[in-house]
C-alpha cells in the first residue's frame, strides 16, 4: 500500500504550484498577452518578491585552476579550441 503524503510534501507541492502560477501569469505579461491593465505595477513587484524569495537566481560560474588559471588556456587557433571542445564533450557524455 502507497504510504500517504505528509502535510510537509502537500505544502511544498502547493508551493510549486502557486509558483508555476506566477510564472505563467508573468511569462504572459511578457509575451504581450497580458497588457498594463491586466497587471499593475504593485502586482507586478509582488510577483517579482515572491518569485526572489521561492526561485534561486541564476548566476555565472568561473572554473578555474588551483592558481587562479585558466583552465582552458586561451588560444586563437581554431583547431586547438575545437579539440579542446570535442575532449570535453566526450569526457561529459562518459559521466553518468
């Protein structure tokens, strides 16, 4: 017999949900779907809170050496640069 969803799971799922919600409501105000009278701007910045405090923000990643370098040095020989490319699309398709 399935064992039954704690109150914990059911609160996160209906997080989930009312932040798919949020999300399509702004995707169609971005998409011109919505225009400024379906959102106001109070709405809009609440959405924008809300969506900050559930959603993580992306941010970019440097990967570098245990010096600081580079770990792909910098090269203008395209030929070098594609090697390089094709390596690590080989090593990334081994991994699991």
């Amino acid at each position: 017999m399935a064992k039954r969803l704690t109150e914990r799971h059911l609160d996160e799922t209906r997080l989930k949900i009312r932040i798919s919600a949020l999300i399509n409501r702004i995707q169609k105000y971005a998409l011109g779907e919505l225009t400024d009278e379906d959102i106001s701007p109070n709405r809009l910045n609440a959405i924008k809170l809300l969506l900050a405090k559930t959603l993580p923000d992306l941010q970019s990643i440097e990967h570098t050496g245990k010096d600081g370098t580079n770990l792909i040095p910098k090269s203008d020989d395209p030929e070098i640069a594609r090697r390089i490319a094709f390596i690590l699309t080989q090593q990334s398709r081994k991994k699991p």
